[in-house]
C-alpha cells in the first residue's frame, strides 16, 4: 500500500508541475485607478481649483482609500486613487464601482465644456507581449489599418484579456485658408460647419410599405472622399462655391500628433496584449508567437513586426534558472546526505526529496498557486528544511539499529518518539512564515505564496518523515552492517574520537556556563551594532531583466515635436558603433511613458514634455556597458545635454516606488511652496551620494494672455468666448463635421494655412468676427501679455505638494542610508516652517516603512503560535523560554554574512531571518525535548544536558548544512542572493551556538552542578 501510495503521488506531482500555470510574477492586485479630465482653455490653476478639486472632495468618501494624488495642467486633471495597502483583494472592485458611481454623481456639477470625467481601473495591467508594426514607405493610416486586422486575430487567442494600439496617430481632413481671405468673402467657420454638416448628415427617409415589402429609402450626400468634401458648395452673398475653390482641402494626420511610438529608429504602431488573469504566460507566448508568424506571411512587401517585451521569454528564462537553481540544491542536499550518513542512510533520505516536491507541486495546483518568481524562490528556501525530517527518522533509525534493535523495532520507534517532537518543530518553522502570510500589504500579497508553499512543502516533508521514510528505510538499510558497526564500538556508536572531543568541548561550556553566556550577549551586542552602522538597508533589490528605461524630460510647455528630436537624438546615440551590437531592439515612447510591460513599473502618463526609451540589451554585462555610455554621454562637458533632465534607470523589484529619495513638502500658497521646496533641494544636492535633484513641479510654462477690453469688445459685438473660438480655429482647428469611413470618423477639421499658423507676432492682426458679420483685427479689442503660469500643480490629499526627487550617485549605497543622511540635515527648516507646512520623507523608505508596519501588525500572532506550540511541546515555561532565546542569536551571523559580502538588509532579506527564526527554535526543540527525555528516563541533569547534546548534534548539524549549502546557488541571483546570505550566515552561528549555549544556559538556569 506505502509503495502505491508513492507511485500515484509522484505521478499526480509529476502531472501537476507539467500543468502549473507560469509567470514572471504573482497575480497581484494593483490598488491604483486613474481618472482623467479634460477642460480644454483652463489654466492649472483653473483646473485645480474648479475641477480637480470638485472631484477630490468627491472621491475622498471611496472606502479603502489611502492616499489621492493629482496632477492639474493647463486643459488637464490627471487624479490616482490609491487604496491602502491592506485592501482586500475582493474589495478593491468594489471600490473602483464605487469611484465611477461618485463620478456619475457629480458629473452634472462640473464646469461646462469638461470632458469626462475618465475613469481607468485598467492601470495596473501589465501587458505580456508587446509587438511593433513598422514599414519603409508606409504611413500611420496604412500602419493602423494592417495593425487593426492583426490586433483582432490575437484577441481570438485563449487567455487573452485585451489587445490595445499604441502610437495610433489620428488622421484628420484639413480645411485650411488664410484668415483675412475667409474674412473678406465674409464667412465663418460655423458657416462651413453648417453647410457641410447638411449635405454629410445621416437621418432616415422613411420607407415605403406595400403588400408585400417594406422598402426604406435612402438619401446620398454623405462624403465618400476626399474629393467630395472638395466639391461641396457654399453660399456667399447669393454666389455658390465650392469648398475647394476658396480653401485647400487635404487629409492627413493630428497636428499636434498623439503620444507616438517609435522602434529602433522608425515610426511605428504598437500592439500590446494583456493576459487573462490565471493564464499560463509560457503557452500563451507560444501561441502568440504562432499567430505573429502566421500574420507575417499575408502582410504587404516592406511591413516588419518587431517584438520589443517579450515577458514569455523573460519567465522561460527565469523558470529555467530557477529550475537549474533548484537542481543544484537538491544535488547539494542529497550529496550532504551521502556524505554524512553513507550511501544506504543517504538513499532513505534521497527518495523522500522528489516524493515531497511531488506531493507539493500537487497540493500547489490544488491551491492554485502557479510557477512564478515568489514560488519558485520558496521551494529553494524550503528545499533546506524539507530533509530535515527524512534525516532525524533515518538518523534514528540508524542509530537504534547500531544500538543492536531490530529493523523493524527501529523504524517504529523513529516514528513513534520522533514524530510528535518533529511535528511541533515543522509547526514553528511554517508559524514563523505567518507575517509574510498574513502582512496586509502590497509587498505581503506579493510574497504569499512564500509562506503558502513554505508551509506546504514543511508539513508534506513530516508526512513524509513518518510515514514514507521508516518504509523506505526498512526496505534499504543494511541491518547486519550497522549493528556490525555498533559492535565494533560496544554497543556505544557515540564512543568516536570526534564525539569525545565534542563531549569534552560541551562540558568545558557547561563548567564556564557564565563566560559562554557572556560572550555570547557580547556577540548578539556587537552583531546589533553591525547591522545599525556597517550593514545597509534596501526596500527590494534591483531587477535582472536586461531592459533600461531612459527618461528625457524638456523644460516645461515644450512640444512633442521638440521632445520626438530629442528622443532621435538619444536613439543616434545608441545607434554608434560599438553600442548598437550589444541591443536587442530600442522602443521609443514621445509624449507618454511605456505601457505597462513589467508589473513594479513606475508609469508615466501623458506629458507633451517627456519622453521615454526601453533599451533591450542583450545580456546583464551588455546593460551596465550601455548604461554607462548613456550616463557619460548624457554629461558631455560641452553641454549638449544639459537643456534635458535625463535619466537612465534599471528596472525596479516590489512596488513601484519611481525615485529612490524623496521628500515631500506640503502647503496651501505655491509660491511659499516652490521656496521650502527649493531649500530642501539644496540640503540633497550637497550630500555626494545623490543625484538628479529635481522638483516634480518643474518650471513655470510660458503663456500669451490675451486680455479683452470688455467694454470695447461689448460695443463692437464681440465676446470673450468669439475670439478664443477663433483663436483655437486658426491656431489649432476646429472641427467642422466627420468624414465616415468604416470603423473610423475622420474630423473635418478647419484651420488657418501654413502662413498663419504658429507665429506669434501676426496673433494681434488675426480677424475676428462680430455680431453684425464683419471682421475686426484681435488688437482692436484685446491686448497680448507674455506671462509665465503654474504648468503642473501637484496635490496630495488635496494640499499642493511638491515633491524633491533623486537619484543615488553610486551602487556603494541604498536609498535609506543616504535618506537618513538627509534627514537630520532638514531638522532647522521644519523648525521654521510656516502653520500649515510640513516636510515628510517619501520614496523607498516610506514604502518600506509599510511593509515592515503590516509585517510587525502581525508579529504577536506569530509569537502567540509560537510559544504556544513550544508549551504544548515542552510543557515547562523555563524550557519555552529557553528556546526563545536563542531564536535571536541567529542575527549575529546575518549581520556578519551581509556585512562581509556587502549585502544589503531589506524585505527580502527580511524574508531569509524570519525563516531562520524558525529553524533554529526547530533545533533548540529538538535539543531541549532530547535532555526532558533523559532527565525523566533518571539520568543525572549534567549527563542528561551532554548526552542530548552529543546525541542529537548529528541532526542538528546534518539538517543546518542541508539548509546552509542549499542556499548557494541562491547567492548568484540578484533578487534572492541577500535572503539567502542571511540565512546562511545567521544558521551557521545558530547552529554552533544551539550546540554550546543553549546547553550552558540550560545549566545556568536550573543550576545544575557536575556530579562527582
């Protein structure tokens, strides 16, 4: 039955890996919504004060909310909602119907000509593939119309959500004339308007009904070309003529253009697909790839697809590593196994690693918990303590069997004294796991699926250990070799020159019981010190994909036709020789930041002044050669740069923090704002390990402010609202009526021609109607006022706020170490601080600081299982404190470890302690349960105290070298190598110091005298 029960669960696991879904990261629930307004015509300040604020005070009642930013420019009101960190998942749909339904409600009340507003909930999709359409010779309608066809064949595809166009340019049909001529034939935009809208409209002509049929009628006249809007006539003092006659009339695209997409040099539209939620990414990149090569073939000569993210080959890639990570581990273990306990002991504990990992990987696509980074990582962590159970059984039962019992007899008492005491020490290790488990925050839904597996693998590794392993045991074990072995040392298989110097060694401890103990608070003392002033913190570690972003940002109210030249002139720079070999392909972002395509990316939305590039190196060594090159190009010294704030960034892990230091300062007047602000960026900018200060506010924007003389205007019939339709008609176009064709509609869109746009100078002769028809000169009503106004207003909780921002100047620190420098630095500004301002830390030691508040919210539940499972166990309130305190000693070796190898402490390192606290109150159970057991079959306490700790350091040292070496091929990796370097330097010093301390203090606490 054993051996059945085996073979069908290592073939259930087997199938179930093959089956787990795959991906890069965790399902996620991203607690961000955007909502957009448009107010064409209003000022920041405008937008601010009448529109963004009417919508905060609304949306201020949303349940869950935490934190509501906005950003209010000139025609714009950008407003995030952010959720707290501990909403639940299930919750936060609920929140976004609540946000639309507060946004229906206030709708009304919004000033008129707003449109929206727009909410998004979509924000936080990550897109898997990204795809761009480009061709020499073609242009963006004829990039679209072929993007379109493909977009609609990949949304047929399984697990896919949705397929988004980025880069779409809209097309347009100009209507242009020079402004004094459509005033000297004495027509109106709105007069074209009308006439044209008349002849394109679409109504219903009725139908006729006869006995038998019902036939509609139908009425041409709807435009059909170009050439046809061309031939449209109009009415002018009793003449007709036609539109083209008095006007060019042309097709073409926005002016100014959208947010644009480019691709290693060349215009392009992108195609980004979004999987379903629960969708295996690897199948789905295959798929995809099928279809992509399938469309390929029927595009027109000339037309290139260019895949430029590409997270299916990222997972393949990261799965593989991980897999060939966990196959070095579980080389590594079975070799300690070997090794230290003989082949047919190591056997015994061989067998049980790939029936716990099948049963695991079984119990994991029962859950629901697919194949991703978190996942992987904790079947590494948990690949070190999952022997530990298989390698005190067959310990034991080794040991029984040297000791002269029978096979048999020694596989059931392994089971029978070992597996209650191995219960209780698997218990605590999964306990130590719940406030990565149960943390309610972003960083802790991250990161479930740590303690969920951990959990799963330890308590499968104990079924295992007491039911699988005496089997396999008494089926393997050589009966008549080991006790020949016992025989050969009497009976007493302790009676080695190794356990003789070890015993020696433990009563030398137990005789200086008060030195070991001192030196031993000497230690944790000095290892707290190590971690306070030589080991640096980090929130997560810096990510291993091989992109760079590259930010460019312009002085503020450039254009995107200024911004699209910088964006070539950055994508020259990577052509050069020498650099160009060592990419993959270069997308370009002009007036928007790169979609979504990586979970923790910090997104940038709609900003004429920015752009951005992801650089796709080819490997780790190719991107850091790259970014090196741009960083020193960027800071030219013949300044050729200098007119830019540029930025060149790896990827980020965790949250999406954007800057790594940040502090905000808040208050209600900008101009005392932009002033506190300003001091705080001078404080930053003399600390060296900062760069790129920078306010988030930029610079003010220039502006002509066309001011009217009411009076005048009144009396010549003019109004406010007459000459800025006539100032946005002739500067920017107004649209007239749609062209239809097919799924499109095309504006009609009239606008002064080439000559009389884009100059400000010839703005005060620009004709403007009057009442009575006739046409005035701007200048005779209005004067013109260069000015300079707020380009973006920043808010945080409805108070303006202005956040300085940096970069770190080197790798040699972190961001809390430099913000800490800061920090102390600002002490006499906030001092001085006006009523109602106030400087508060942000950035990556503000995120951090929430994750470690959830994780300490839920360390007394952790502290509460786990002394309740040491009573239940112990029975002794002495011996549960005992063993508490040698949990800690652990970080005596992580400060060392992270110390000596310059390794940082932050949520993933975090991680590898927790974990360790439960190891070691594992082996300080198992020492303390082992002396309880001696002592009550009458041994003396001191024999008692020595003979457990001779007895059980086998085990103990056995299961902390299967843990410590399992964690070398962690090291390597960016992401786990500071969790595994604190795991194994803390069991290391743990380990020795369970052996000798805790022994000590045991003899400390209860006296205990050597016997005679």
């Amino acid at each position: 039955m054993v051996l059945y029960l085996m073979i069908v669960l290592m073939v259930g696991g087997t199938l179930a890996l093959l089956d787990l879904g795959r991906a890069e990261d965790p399902d996620f629930t991203f607690k961000v919504m955007v909502v957009r307004t448009l107010w064409p015509g209003a000022t920041a300040r405008e937008v601010e004060t009448e529109l963004t604020e009417r919508i905060e005070k609304k949306l201020q009642e949303t349940p869950w909310l935490d934190v509501l930013k906005s950003a209010s420019r000139a025609g714009e009101s950008l407003i995030f909602i952010q959720l707290k960190d501990y909403t639940p998942k299930q919750e936060a749909p609920e929140a976004w119907r609540q946000v639309r339904k507060k946004l229906d409600d206030i709708r009304h009340t919004l000033p008129a000509g707003v449109e929206g507003p727009l909410p998004n909930d979509d924000f936080g999709d990550v897109y898997v593939s990204i795809y761009a359409l480009t061709g020499v010779g073609y242009d963006q309608a004829e990039l679209r119309r072929t993007a379109v066809r493909v977009q609609r064949a990949l949304r047929a595809l399984p697990d896919v959500k949705k397929v988004d166009l980025l880069g779409v340019q809209d097309e347009k049909i100009f209507v242009e004339m020079a402004p004094q001529r459509l005033a000297g034939l004495g027509l109106t935009p709105a007069m074209v308007a009308d006439a044209l809208a008349r002849q394109n409209a679409v109504q219903p002509a009725g139908f006729v009904e006869t006995a038998s049929d019902r036939v509609r009628l139908r009425v041409t006249g709807a435009f059909d070309s170009v050439e046809a809007i061309r031939a449209a006539e109009l009415a002018v003092g009793g003449r007709h003529l036609r539109l083209g006659d008095i006007a060019t009339v042309t097709r073409g695209f926005a002016d100014p253009p959208n947010p644009r997409m480019r691709v290693d040099g060349r215009d392009a539209v992108g195609i980004a697909v979004a999987m379903a939620r629960g969708g295996d990414v690897i199948a789905l990149g295959r798929a995809l790839e099928a279809e992509i090569a399938a469309q390929e073939k029927a595009l027109p000569l000339g037309l290139t697809v260019t895949q430029v993210a590409d997270q299916p080959a990222v997972v393949r890639v990261s799965l593989n590593l991980f897999l060939k990570t966990l196959a070095e581990a579980v080389a590594i273990v079975l070799a300690v196994s070997f090794l230290s306990l003989g082949l047919r002991t190591g056997m015994v504990v061989a067998l049980s690693i790939p029936l716990v990992l099948a049963v695991t990987f079984l119990l994991m696509k029962i859950f629901g918990i697919d194949l991703h980074r978190i996942s992987l990582g904790a079947l590494i962590i948990a690949l070190g303590l999952l022997v530990d159970d298989a390698i005190i059984a067959a310990e034991m039962m080794v040991v029984k069997i040297e000791q002269g019992w029978e096979k048999f007899k020694a596989a059931t008492f392994a089971y029978t004294s070992t597996a209650f005491p191995m219960l209780t020490g698997t218990l605590i290790t999964a306990a130590a796991f719940t406030p990565v488990g149960f943390a309610r925050s972003g960083a802790g839904e991250y990161a479930f699926a740590i303690f969920a597996v951990t959990t799963i693998a330890l308590l499968v590794s104990w079924v295992v250990a007491v039911i699988f392993t005496p089997w396999i045991g008494y089926r393997i074990l050589d009966e008549k070799a080991l006790r020949k072995y016992g025989e050969a040392h009497h009976g007493d298989v302790y009676d080695t020159p190794f356990y003789r110097r070890f015993k020696a060694l433990i009563e030398w401890c137990l005789r200086r019981r008060w030195s070991v103990i001192g030196l031993t608070v000497l230690a944790f003392a000095g290892g707290m010190a190590l971690f306070k002033f030589g080991v640096q913190y980090q929130f997560f570690p810096p990510s291993n994909r091989s992109e760079l972003i590259v930010d460019l940002w312009l002085p503020q109210g450039a254009s995107l036709k200024a911004t699209e030249t910088e964006v070539k002139r950055v994508e020259a720079l990577l052509a050069e020789d020498g650099v160009r070999d060592q990419l993959a392909n270069v997308a370009s972002y002009i007036g928007n930041g790169a979609p979504r395509f990586y979970l923790p990316l910090d997104q940038q939305l709609f900003n004429d002044n920015f752009g951005q590039l992801v650089v796709v190196t080819k490997d780790l060594e190719a991107r850091e050669a790259v970014r090196q090159h741009l960083q020193v190009a960027f800071a030219a010294p013949d300044g050729s740069w200098s007119h830019l704030r540029t930025r060149v960034q790896r990827l980020e892990n965790g949250p999406p923090v954007g800057y790594p230091v940040v502090f905000r300062v808040g208050g209600e007047d900008l101009e005392t704002l932009r002033g506190i602000a300003g001091e705080v960026a001078a404080t930053m900018r003399a600390n060296p390990n900062v760069t790129n200060v920078h306010l988030d506010w930029n610079e003010k924007a220039k502006s002509v402010r066309v001011v009217i003389d009411q009076d005048r205007a009144r009396t010549l019939g003019v109004s406010s609202q007459d000459v800025a339709r006539t100032l946005q008609a002739h500067q920017q176009g107004v649209a007239l009526t749609q062209y239809r064709e097919g799924d499109q509609l095309i504006d009609v869109v009239w606008r002064a021609d080439a000559s009389g746009r884009g100059r400000l100078d010839r703005l005060a002769d620009l004709p403007v109607p009057t009442a009575t028809g006739k046409w005035l000169p701007l200048a005779q009503v209005a004067r013109l006022e260069p000015v300079l106004e707020e380009s973006v207003i920043w808010r945080r909780n409805r108070l303006p706020t202005i956040q300085v921002r940096a970069d770190l100047a080197n790798d040699k620190v972190t961001a809390p170490t430099v913000t800490q420098q800061i920090d102390p630095q600002l002490a006499a500004l906030r001092a001085r601080l006006p009523p109602g301002y106030r400087i508060e830390i942000g950035g990556t030691i503000e995120e951090a600081a929430k994750n470690e508040a959830a994780l300490k919210a839920v360390m007394p539940l952790m502290i509460v299982a786990v002394v309740t499972l040491l009573m239940v166990q112990l029975q002794s309130m002495r011996r549960t404190a005992m063993a508490l305190l040698t949990a800690p000693l652990g970080l005596i070796g992580v400060a060392l470890a992270l110390f000596a190898l310059s390794a940082p402490f932050g949520f993933v390192a975090t991680l590898g302690v927790i974990a360790l606290m439960g190891m070691i109150l594992r082996n300080s159970v198992i020492l303390v349960d082992q002396i309880d057991q001696d002592e009550k079959a009458g041994k003396h306490r001191w024999d008692a105290i020595v003979g457990a700790a001779v007895r059980r350091s086998r085990p103990i040292m056995l299961t902390a070298a299967a843990a410590v070496l399992a964690m070398i091929p962690l090291t390597r990796q960016i992401f786990w190598g500071p969790m595994a370097v604190a795991i194994m330097g803390g069991l290391i010093v743990a380990t020795v110091l369970t052996l000798l301390f805790l022994p000590a203090l045991y003899a400390a606490w209860y006296r205990v005298r050597e016997p005679a």
